[in-house]
C-alpha cells in the first residue's frame, strides 16, 4: 500500500513538472499561430487553455497535449479575413459539433487503417515542419516590416544559448530526473541571462515583433462566456459550414495520428472515439468562450512524454499554469530568452524525426519509400490533412496494383471441355488480366469457368464476367459459371443464366456494388 501511494505521489509530480514544462513553450506558439489566423494573442491563448484542459480531462489519450496548433491556423486566415472573427468562433462551435457526431458514430477508429509509411512520412514531415517553424526566431522585422536574419553577436548569442539549452536536455537526466530536463534547461538559461545581463531575445521581444507594439503583454482575465454574434440563416451557415468540416476533419487526422503515435511510444492504448468526443467538446466550449479552437499538438506531446508526463495530470496542469501565465505571471514568462523555447523544441525534432527511415532504402519496397517520402514532403509543402489524403490513396493504389499483379490461371482441359480457374481477387485492378485469358474463337464448343478460388469483389468484377459472358455467346459457345456467391447471381443479368447454382460448396460474400446497398 505504501509504495502504491509513493508510485502515484511519484507520477503526480512528474505529472506537475511535466505540465509546467509545455506550458512554458506553449506560450510562444499559442501567440505564434493566433497570428496566423489574423486574430489576438489571447484568443490562441484562451484556445490553448480551454482545448488543453478539456482534451486532458476527458479525452481519450492520457498526455496528450491539445491547443492552438498551426494546421488549424492556416485555414482560419481566409474565414477571418473575410468575414471576421465572430464567424471564426461560430465555426469552431460546428466544428465541435462535427468531432463530437465523429466520435458518436465511432469514426475513430478508421484511423488505425492508416498504413505504417503514411504514419512514419507524418511523423517526419511534422519534425521538419516543427524545425522550419523555429527559423522564425532567428530573424528580426527591420524598419521596413521586412524579415532581417540576425547578425554578429546577436546571432552567436542565439546559437550559445540554443546550444547550452540542448546540452542541458541531453546530459542532465544522466545525473538526476528530480525534474524535467526541459524545465531544467529553461530555468537555467534564464537565470543566466538575467544574471550576466545578456542582450538576448525574449518572449516580450517576440510579442512587440509580432505586434508592432513595444508594451505588448500575454497578461489578460479569464475567458468569459460570449455567443458568436452572427446572423443564424442560411447564409451563416453557407459560410461556415465548409470551414467548420475541414477544420473538424484536419483537427481529428492530427489528433488521432499523435495518439497512434504516443500508443507505440509509451506501448499503451489509446481510445480513437473518446478523443473524437473530447476534441469536440472542446472546441464547442472555446467557441463559445473567444478561442481560435484546436487539436492535438506532436510537438507539446512529445515534450511531455519525454519530460515523464503520462497521466491526465500532465495536460490538466498545462492548462492551467498557462492560464496562471495570463493571469498573473505574464511579466515572468515575457522575460524567458526565446533561445532556450527554441533549444526545447529541437531536441523535440530530434526525438521526433524518425532517423531509422534513413537506413531503410534499398531494405523496404519501392513503393512504401514512395508514401514515405510523398507524406514527408506534402506534410511540409501544404499540410498535414492533405499529406495522409495522398499516403492513403497511394498507398491503396499500390496495394490494387499488386492484388492485380497476383490474378493466375490454371487451364485444364476435360474431354471436349475446357476448364479455366482463376486464382485472386477480380475487381477494377485485374479485370484486364481476366479478359486477356480467354480465347472465345480458339476455345472449344463447351467451356467452364470455375471461380472456387476467385472472389468477385466490385461491380467492375462483375461487368467483366458479363462482358466475357457475351463474348463467348457472339462465338456460339457454351459457357458454365461456377462456384460464385448469391450477391454475385444476383448482379450478373445476361450471364445470370449461365451460373451452376451448388447451395453447398458456393461461398458466401459480399460484392461492393451500389445496387445492393
């Protein structure tokens, strides 16, 4: 009993730790996408809390970390441009809606259809993503608004402080896991510029950049309760219905994929659905308490897990020392070097990109280095939902091809009688392997073709059995359909009379085909 309650008081404070730790560089990022969207700081801000704590508290993967993320951010800017940031607020309240309906009808699940290429080319295309996203901080608005790279001193100051920051990570648990390396690594290279009064670049500094606004603060109240002031008619919802699907089906790819992704990392389960409904009512919450909504964050996540948050105390206690952060602490968190944010987040690339990938050319068929590499870069060039679109429909077009590639045949030949046999699967992909078999002109007078085992399995199947059907009719032969199942009987019209019905040795199985749908 009493190690049961030291390993719990154990975990709660890793938990504690932990959460303090992604609270701290969420901060920046938080801020960082609400300008994307072209909304305040403080609705990304408020996003971050109110997704983080909902998320943590009731969804379905214990530390995961949720909020503000920037595959949300990018679609939000034309909404918000167009019609303003209170019809930003009413579309995440449907795209709420929609994760919730999601995970209701059990959705979440499909994810674990994803194919093992698609998920390692999401996991490096994010590690770059995250990488590029940082580069940001090496640059400095000039007097004209343009992007300037530091230079001299500014920039080697950048790069120490990046550097110490890392090693900290990297050689600290060696000695002690007391804390967090990350907070540890945070805390010191603070502390060291505050105390030798180094000219470095902070969180104010980031903020006055992005603002234009020298006085700029994170410091706020708590979020109150607001409706979306927008018409409720047809209108409305032409605008932000569209929105609202794309936001809901981008905001549950990326949740669902970095559950999968903290399943093999911590070798746990996590629960599709129950995040499907988590993230839903979420967004449906922030919505209608001024946030810019979100969903699941790689980069935070895997601060976490690495920093030893795995309970839900993890991302509960993110939240709300982000929201400490608003309330009261702003003036602390402002004067943390934006260095050692950027130094945590590389080592999360680091942990992040899969480096055994590297090694698996010339080890892995050509066609899962072609997903790999298509994901990688989509995930890079557009963005996350569009990159697994195109793993996904690739990868199923290897996988017909090489199903086509399989079709055989066996011939035998019985008296005056010639027997085909097929062996795979007859749909879109090897129809035209199933047509070239046969020979109508050459064949003789009686010919059978026994599908025992061949499974017909969509409507193009079956169209090339009636094809063959009127071939052998043209030629004035005599042609005998065996072993298909009911459905397929069912569907065949012109050949329907010439399938040999046996009730115990025809299989049973179902055809893709609209019509019996």
């Amino acid at each position: 009993m009493i190690d049961l309650i030291a390993s719990r008081t154990q975990s709660l404070k890793a938990d504690l730790l932990s959460g303090l730790t992604v609270a701290l560089a969420l901060v920046p990022e938080a801020v960082a996408f609400a300008f994307v969207a072209g909304v305040e700081p403080l609705v990304g801000l408020y996003a971050a809390f109110m997704v983080g704590l909902i998320t943590a508290a009731i969804g379905g993967r214990p530390g995961m970390i949720s909020g503000a993320t920037g595959a949300l951010a990018v679609v939000m800017v034309s909404l918000v441009a167009q019609h303003g940031v209170e019809y930003l607020f009413a579309t995440v309240v449907l795209m709420g809606i929609f994760q919730i309906m999601a995970g209701t009808f059990r959705l979440g699940k499909f994810i674990r259809l994803v194919p093992y290429p698609v998920m390692l080319g999401f996991v490096n295309g994010l590690a770059i993503v995250i990488f590029l996203a940082q580069a940001k901080q090496f640059q400095f608005a000039d007097e004209n608004g343009n992007l300037q790279w530091l230079q001299g001193e500014q920039m080697a100051m950048m790069l120490g402080l990046v550097a110490l920051t890392m090693a900290i990570i990297h050689f600290l648990p060696k000695l002690t896991r007391a804390i967090p390396s990350s907070l540890a690594a945070i805390v010191t290279v603070t502390l060291l510029v505050i105390g030798l009064d180094l000219d470095a670049r902070t969180v104010q500094t980031v903020l006055a950049d992005m603002t234009g606004n020298a006085d700029a603060t994170i410091a706020g109240c708590l979020p109150q309760f607001h409706i979306p002031m927008v018409p409720i008619n047809l209108e409305t919802l032409q605008v932000i219905v569209p929105y609202a699907l794309i936001l809901a089906a981008i905001g549950l790819i990326e949740s669902l994929l970095t559950l999968t992704l903290i399943d093999e990392i911590t070798e746990t389960r996590g629960r599709g659905n129950k995040e499907c409904i988590g993230q839903g009512v979420a967004n449906v919450a922030t919505g209608f308490f001024g946030g810019m909504g979100g969903c699941a964050m790689i980069g935070q996540s895997m601060i976490n897990i690495n920093s030893g948050g795995r309970g839900r105390a993890s991302g509960i206690s993110a939240a709300l020392f982000l929201l400490a952060f608003i309330l009261v602490g702003a003036s602390l968190i402002e004067i943390i070097p934006v260095a050692a944010l950027v130094g945590v987040m590389f080592i999360v690339v680091i942990g992040t990109f899969e480096w055994a990938s590297l090694r698996l050319w010339g080890k892995i068929p050509k066609s899962d280095l072609i997903v790999v590499v298509a994901v990688t870069g989509v995930t890079v060039w557009q963005d996350l939902a569009i990159a697994v679109v195109v793993g996904v429909i690739i990868s199923a077009l290897v996988f017909a091809w090489k199903h086509a590639s399989n079709m055989t045949f066996e011939v035998r030949d019985e008296y005056d009688t010639k027997v085909y046999l097929p062996n795979g699967p007859l749909f879109f992909a090897s129809i035209q392997a199933f047509r070239d078999q046969f020979n109508p002109r050459l064949d003789p007078p009686e010919v059978i073709v026994d599908f025992v085992n061949c499974r017909v399995m969509d409507h193009s199947g079956i169209e090339a059995i009636e094809s063959l059907a009127e071939r052998y009719e043209k030629a004035g032969k005599e042609l005998h359909l065996r072993h298909l199942s009911p459905e397929c009987r069912a569907l065949l019209k012109k050949a329907g009379n010439m399938v040999e019905v046996n009730m115990i040795e025809d299989p049973k199985y179902k055809v893709a085909d609209d019509s019996l749908a």
